[in-house]
C-alpha cells in the first residue's frame, strides 16, 4: 500500500487508524473496541497488542506508559501516539486507494 519496503497491511492501517482517532486515549484494550466498534468484525487483544509493537518498532507509534490505578490491581497501561512517520505512511496509504478507486469505471463513494 505504501512504498517498497514500508508496506501496510489492512490490519495495521485499521489500528493505526484508531490510535489516530483516540488521541491521547488509546491502549490495547481502547484500540481493540474501537475495531470492533467501527469495523463489526471480532478483534483480539493479543493481536492487538503485537500490532501496537510492530508499528513501534517501524517508527509509526510511540508509546508512554500511564499511572498505575487500582482499578486495574495497580498495573500502568501502555499509550499510544502516531508519530510523523505514522501519519505520512496513512496519508500515502489513502493517496494510492483513492488513486485506484478512481480507476474503477462508474465507481462513486456515494451510498447506493
């Protein structure tokens, strides 16, 4: 979807997305609802989580750990942020789909 060597697949592309979309609010758990929310399709939390960590490592995400609460037996929740790196690798995602949309005859977004 991207250029050579920065290829994002779908279920990336949707995390990302969510991470996005929640702002300052998105841990594993916000960002497995919010799929399973906007989407309608089960997600799983292990999943998830790997996908958090691969977009980290590939410099799409950062992350912060937040304060431990006692509603979650003192245990601190992971943050996650879209880097530049994140949003140039969404916008490129977008620029090439709508490209190719574009190239299918009689296509509308319009709701039919």
């Amino acid at each position: 979807m991207t250029t050579r060597g920065n290829y994002l697949g779908e279920f990336e592309e949707l995390v990302l997305l969510s991470v996005a979309s929640l702002s300052d609010q998105a841990y594993g758990v916000s960002v497995m609802l919010d799929i399973i929310a906007e989407t309608g399709r089960s997600a799983n939390i292990s999943a998830v989580h790997e996908v958090l960590k691969r977009l980290e490592r590939k410099g799409y995400l950062k992350s912060k750990m937040g304060g431990a609460t006692q509603e979650r037996g003192g245990r601190r929740k992971r943050y996650f942020v879209l880097t530049a790196s994140g949003r140039k690798v969404l916008a490129e995602a977008m620029r090439l789909k709508l490209q190719l949309y574009k190239r299918v005859p009689n296509f509308s977004l319009k709701p039919i």
